[in-house]
C-alpha cells in the first residue's frame, strides 16, 4: 500500500518595506510561529518543512524564503534592515502577532529584527554563530569576491570550512550527494547576506541585544564546541531577562524531534 503523503501548503506572499515580495506558507491551527532560516536554506531545503511538522498540532507554524531564496524576491541593494522589515512583512501578514524562532544565522536576524523593533509575542534563538573571527579575514569581502566572479562553489566551501569550520571533506561529500550541492550553490549570494547580518567579526552585538524587549530563550546544543555554548551564554547574558537552555546530544545540526519540545514550553509559558 502506497503511503500517503502530506500535500505541500499553499504559498502565500507578503509584501516587504521596499516592494520585494517574500513566499512563506503555514500549517496547523492555533497561535502563530515564525520560523526563521539560516544560511543557505529555504523552504524547501533545510530544517523549517520538519519543525512544521514536529509543531503543527499546537501551532499556526509559518516558514518563509529570505529574500534572494525560493520563491522570494530579492534587491540589488542589501542591508540587514531589509531582511528585519521582510520579517515583520510576513508577521504583519499572518495577523500582527507571532511567536519567532531563529535557528543559526536566522536566530541572529531574529534578534537583531526585534532588538530594531520589529514586534514578537516571544523569541528563541538556536545557536546565533556568534564566535568570532578566527582567521583576521573580512568575510563579508571574501564573499563579495567569489560572487562577484561567480565562483558559488568556492563561495559555499569558503562558508562551510573558513567561516563555520566544518572538516573540508564536508563540501567533498556535499559535491558527490549533487542534490544538496546544487540546492547550496543556487542560493549561494545569499551567504553576503547572512555574513552582513552576523557583522565583520562575527561577535554578539551587545548593545544591540540589550534592546530586546520580548521574553527570549537562547538554546544551545550539548554536543556543540565551547565556542558556540559561551556565544549563546553572552546572547542570554545581554538580553534583559533571557534565559539559556541546553539541548542534550544535539549540535548545530539540532533535530526537530529535540528542538521542538524546547520551543513548545517556552512558548507555551
């Protein structure tokens, strides 16, 4: 007997501040969530379709493209301003009240948007990759450089060793898989975006933190290095009233059957 499968939701748009339209979709019934993607991932390609799921029985769960992604629009001109008001654009859209999660560099958009006053119920990051510059280059013109000559495979093995530090048999692998690969290299510009949002030495944004206003939980992973467990403490530490919570057994690649949870009872408080 054939499985049955779940029918894709139907895509919506919002219009942003600057006209750009952005695709989100939602599934379930109840209050609304937000989720808000990392580098280099979609809709269709990352961990949003599986948080939707995990969540959907308690939740109105919305996952969008960030500009430049799916089925998004995008602007020759970039500022993280721009992806702030996109948010709020699918916020507004989906009734004006929401509940956000971030995960990653999504999470530090997510903090960033509210600490600008882009308005939230409540807000949980995973793991902002906040660490700091470890190798003196400026990121954000290194990639600059490789898009400008096109160079996206470069640019993703750039991201995914250089920046987050993965083993270089990781972009090797990604290359054999081809599915993956291809998914990464087509969004690929988007990753100027993502090292403009996190700022040229990757650290937490103090002063900024310290503006948000919504009760935030900071989630980190058990299994993730020192590095990123101290990220996440300094995000929990700057932010009035936030908390940390760890993730037993998790890494940055968190799943949905363990991030779930987490973001239920906060958000359920």
């Amino acid at each position: 007997m054939a499985r049955a499968t779940t029918p894709a939701p139907a895509t919506e748009f919002a219009t942003a501040a600057d006209g750009i339209r952005i695709a989100f979709d939602r599934v379930g019934a109840g209050p609304v969530l937000v989720l808000v993607d990392g580098a280099m991932c979609s809709r269709a390609f990352g961990p949003a379709r599986a948080l939707q799921e995990a969540l959907r029985d308690r939740y109105t769960v919305v996952a969008y493209d960030r500009r430049g992604r799916g089925e998004s629009g995008d602007a020759e001109d970039y500022a993280p301003q721009r992806e702030f008001d996109d948010l709020r654009a699918v916020i507004d859209a989906v009734g004006g009240r929401a509940f956000v999660a971030g995960q990653s560099s999504g999470a530090a958009l997510a903090y960033r948007a509210a600490a600008h006053g882009v308005p939230m119920r409540r807000l949980a990051g995973f793991e902002a990759p906040w660490i700091g510059v470890t190798t003196g280059e400026d990121y954000t013109a290194t990639l600059d450089d490789l898009i400008a000559r096109d160079e996206r495979g470069k640019a993703v093995t750039y991201f995914l060793t250089t920046m987050v530090g993965a083993p270089g048999f990781v972009p090797v692998m990604l290359r054999v898989m081809g599915k993956p690969w291809r998914g990464m290299t087509a969004i690929a510009p988007t990753l100027r975006y993502d090292a403009r949002v996190m700022g040229s030495a990757f650290g937490p944004p103090l002063d900024e933190l310290a503006r948000i206003a919504v009760p935030t939980l900071a989630l980190v992973g058990g299994k993730s290095p020192a590095r990123m467990a101290e990220a996440q403490q300094a995000v929990a530490d700057a932010i009035p009233g936030a908390r940390l919570q760890t993730l037993s057994g998790q890494t940055h690649q968190v799943s949905a059957g363990a991030l779930a949870p987490a973001l239920a009872a906060f958000f359920g408080e």
